[in-house]
C-alpha cells in the first residue's frame, strides 16, 4: 500500500485514534545453498536412511518444487548464474573460476599429475589442460555484473554472505565488493569442516583416493579455503557446517529490527567427508561406510538450518521472511556415497541427475503452504523472486532469465514458467522445451533425445527415432548460443572422466 494513503485512511476508519496505522515491515530474505545435495538426499524427496525434518518443514509448509534446475551442472558457473538472475553464459563465466598460482606449486601439481597419478586413482578421472595457466586469466563473476546483494543493498536492505563464495578472489571480487554489507566465507570451491589438528574421538574423517577433488579437499585450509570474516583470515575451530549457522543467527539477531537479505551459502554434503561422531551414530551402522558418513554430514546440515529457522522464530521474524532453499547441482556420484539413482548421470553432466536438484520455497502469508510444483523451474527464478516479493522491480538495463515464481505457486498463471531452458558448459550442452530434452556432447559427437515426461530417468534415447525434433532443438539450442551467449572469458581448467553406462565419456569442469 503506498505510504501517503495511510492518514487518509486513518482519518476514514479511525478519526478519534491517537497513533499511527502501523506500517507493514519490508519482507526479509535469507537464501539457503547447499553444496552437492542430490535431488533424493533429503526425506522430503524420498530419502529412505535417514530424516530431514528442519529443511523438509520448508516445503511443507511452503512450496516443494519437483523439476527444478541449476544452470549448470559444476558449483562456480551454477552460483554466477544464481546470484545475478541471468545465464552465465551471458558473461562468459560458464567454466569453473580459478586463481592465481604460485609457478612453483603449479609445476609440482603437473608432475604430481604425470608422475604419480598412477598411485593416486583419483586422478585418472582428470585430464588437466595444462595450458590453461591460471596466472593468465582474471576468472570470476564478472565486474559488470549485479549481484543479487547489488540489488537489495540498492534498497535499502543489509545484506549478508555466510559460507562458501567461488565467485572469484582478491580485488575486486571480495564479497563487501560485490553487494555485501557483511561476509564470513571462503572464496574457493571446497574447504576442510574440520582444520588439523582433527579430534578423532569427536569427528570422524575418510578419504576418498577415487575422487580427483581428494586432494585439495584434505589441504590445510590456506588461499581459497581459508576462512575469512570480511577480509581478515581467521581460524574457525569448530565443526563449520555449524559455524555458518552460528553466524547466520547472528546475523539474524544482529539485524532483526532492519530488512535485511541473507545468502547462507553452506559447503555441505561437499567432499571433504567429516562429519561429527555423534551424527554418524545416528545413521545405521550397517550403511555403506562412504554413504554413512555422507548422510551424517545431511543430518547435521539439516539441524544447521533447524538452528537458523529457530533464531527466526525467537527474533519473531518467521512470518515476515522468504525462504529459498535448493542445491547448486546434482549430487558427486564420483565420491561413491550416492549413485543419484534412478536419475541418470550426477555432478559434471548434462543428464538429469547433474542438474536436477532439490528446491524449497516458503513465502510468509502465502497461500501456497504444502504444495508441490511440477513445471520446470531455474535456480535463475530465485533472484526475479526474491526482487519481486520484497516489491522491488528488477534493474532495467540488461535482460534477465528468471522468472518471479510468485503467481506460478499461487496459481495465477497456469503456464509453464519457462518454454525453454538452456546449458552450456563447453562442448557439452543441452536444451529442455517441454517434455522434450536435447543432450549433445560434442566431444565424443554424441546425441541424446529424451523424453521426460515418458522417460524421467532419460533410459531410451529417442534421437534416431526423431531426427526432425533433434533438428528443431538442435536450431533453438544455437540461435540461443549465438544471440544470447558469448564466448567463455577463461579456458577450462580440466576434463573430467566418467562412465555413463559402461561409456567413459569427458564432461568440460
């Protein structure tokens, strides 16, 4: 309601009262990411192991979307396109961002690679570009981009970042640079939950020498993986999924009485696997020793998030804030702690279980309350969304990708939120229009033709069958690529290797 109504309509109904029409409190937000979570991880989308009641409440009593999509199927691209509202692919951010690396250490990486990958399994799935030399490309989310932070803080909100970053480091790409009042992160793409020295009666930790991420995972944190609260390094001692939900409900108190925009940006169930003991007592011993310790970093992800909603409540905030939980791609199946079954494929690929990720929405005073979504949707949509329920209007110099899903959950709008949607990651691409999905991985020259609506679990590749259709797709897929995209701003940084259905296939990281 606009403000200069609200004498005029005390003066109607309440011409004796002495105070003011108290005037509705701006809507908060508070975007919740984590890190690798597959589409069934959670109970609320079928895990059978274990329960997930904090983060299942959000879409019971809110919105649980069941097709909903990252823009990629690797964490930095998929974040650059979450957190501007726009493909990433716009600005040439579709490959994974890297640093600046010590020409020493860069060289010791090298014959670690071709000397000694033979005793390391896990690095069989790499084949680095070693050309692609880190010192010679600014990589990052782009200066000229808006930050979802950029646009709230324009308005008024204090805005926050809690957690993992990979949108770039150093000048320039610090998050007080790029919208945020206050930040405690790191800037890479993984860092340890538990820094040396590890207290093994209190953690338990396990390696996973298949997993070409194991050895950086298991690095002291340092550079990237450091901790940082604004731009200070600091030693977090605790278990970190926890500290990030301390912080955040700090964040809460601190800021309860202004509008403010969250982004708690967790690393969990990412590698490296620790988990606190006590949450591993909590999955059954006879589990899958690698997926036990996976479900218990879920257990105590899904208590992390239990504590932030509680200081909500306690700060009276929990009817007066929006929402968004979801995942920044499919689960890692190269740890071995999930196999994403019966989805096809996992992290790295264009097939559904890359990109298909769990999605979680509670609008306050929303009718949309238990409901279940099953159009396609964007991680994109979460930032047209969040602009819209707070009553803002997107920035008009530049076209957005996402959608405002508001009159979709309420039924207003019966369409579908989006005809199309898009992928690219170098030489491997995809299109979805409708029930239809185009996969081409132009490296190996393969085509895959779904059916999604028949075929969820992309089985039976319908492309010889339908070569017409292929043709149509194929001709959207580039007049987008040629219209819309421009060409990546940095090199990537390595191929990774993996077997969909006995086929070692390359998937650009």
């Amino acid at each position: 309601m606009l403000p200069f109504l609200y004498p005029l309509l005390q003066a109607i109904f309440f011409p004796f009262a002495g105070e003011e029409i108290p005037q509705a409190k701006p809507l908060n937000v508070i975007w919740i990411i984590a890190d690798d979570l597959g589409y069934y991880d959670l109970s609320i989308y079928g895990n059978k192991e274990i329960q997930t009641p904090h983060i299942d409440a959000l879409g019971s009593s809110g919105v649980m979307f069941t097709k909903a999509y990252a823009t990629a199927p690797i964490c930095g691209p998929s974040r650059e396109g979450m957190i501007t509202g726009r493909y990433q692919q716009r600005f040439g951010g579709e490959y994974m961002p890297y640093e600046v690396i010590d020409p020493k250490y860069r060289r010791k990486l090298a014959k670690l690679y071709l000397l000694d990958k033979g005793k390391l399994p896990g690095l069989a799935m790499l084949r680095p570009h070693m050309k692609a030399n880190p010192n010679n490309y600014q990589t990052g989310l782009s200066e000229k981009e808006l930050t979802i932070g950029d646009v709230m803080k324009q308005h008024g909100y204090t805005t926050g970042l809690i957690g993992k970053w990979n949108e770039g480091a150093g000048d320039g790409y610090y998050p007080d640079q790029r919208g945020f009042d206050y930040n405690y992160s790191f800037s890479g793409a993984l860092t340890r939950y538990v820094n040396d020295p590890v207290d093994s009666r209190r953690y338990a930790s396990m390696r996973l020498p298949w997993s070409f991420s194991d050895i950086p995972a298991w690095a002291p944190r340092y550079g990237s993986s450091a901790i940082t609260a604004g731009r200070q390094v600091v030693a977090d001692t605790g278990y970190l999924t926890f500290s990030l939900a301390k912080k955040a409900t700090e964040f809460i108190a601190t800021n309860k009485e202004r509008p403010f925009f969250l982004m708690l940006s967790f690393n969990a169930p990412h590698d490296p696997f620790q988990a606190p003991r006590d949450y591993l007592d909590r999955v059954p011993p006879d589990a899958d020793s690698v997926r036990r310790i996976y479900n218990a970093m879920i257990l105590a992800l899904d208590d992390a998030v239990g504590n932030v909603m509680a200081q909500l409540k306690a700060a009276g905030l929990e009817n007066n804030t929006l929402i968004f939980l979801i995942s920044d791609n499919g689960a890692a199946t190269y740890t071995r702690a999930t196999d994403n079954a019966p989805l096809r494929g996992g992290k790295c690929t264009h097939f559904e279980g890359g990109l298909l990720v769990p999605f979680l929405m509670k609008m306050p005073g929303s009718g949309a309350r238990g409901t279940t979504f099953n159009k396609p949707v964007s991680s994109l949509d979460m930032f047209a969304t969040t602009v819209a329920a707070a009553g803002l209007s997107l920035p008009g110099d530049r076209p957005y990708d996402g959608v405002s899903l508001l009159p979709y959950v309420e039924q207003q709008n019966t369409a579908a939120p989006h005809p199309m949607l898009y992928w690219r990651n170098g030489y491997s691409k995809a299109i979805r229009q409708q029930n239809w999905k185009l996969y081409l991985n132009d490296y190996h020259k393969k085509v895959f033709l779904f059916d999604l609506d028949a075929d969820p679990y992309e089985q039976e590749n319908l492309a010889a069958k339908y070569p017409e259709k292929v043709a149509a797709l194929k001709s959207a897929l580039q007049h987008w690529e040629t219209h819309e995209t421009i060409a990546p701003k940095w090199p990537s940084a390595a191929d990774i290797k993996m077997k969909d259905k006995g086929e070692w296939l390359y998937f650009p990281s």
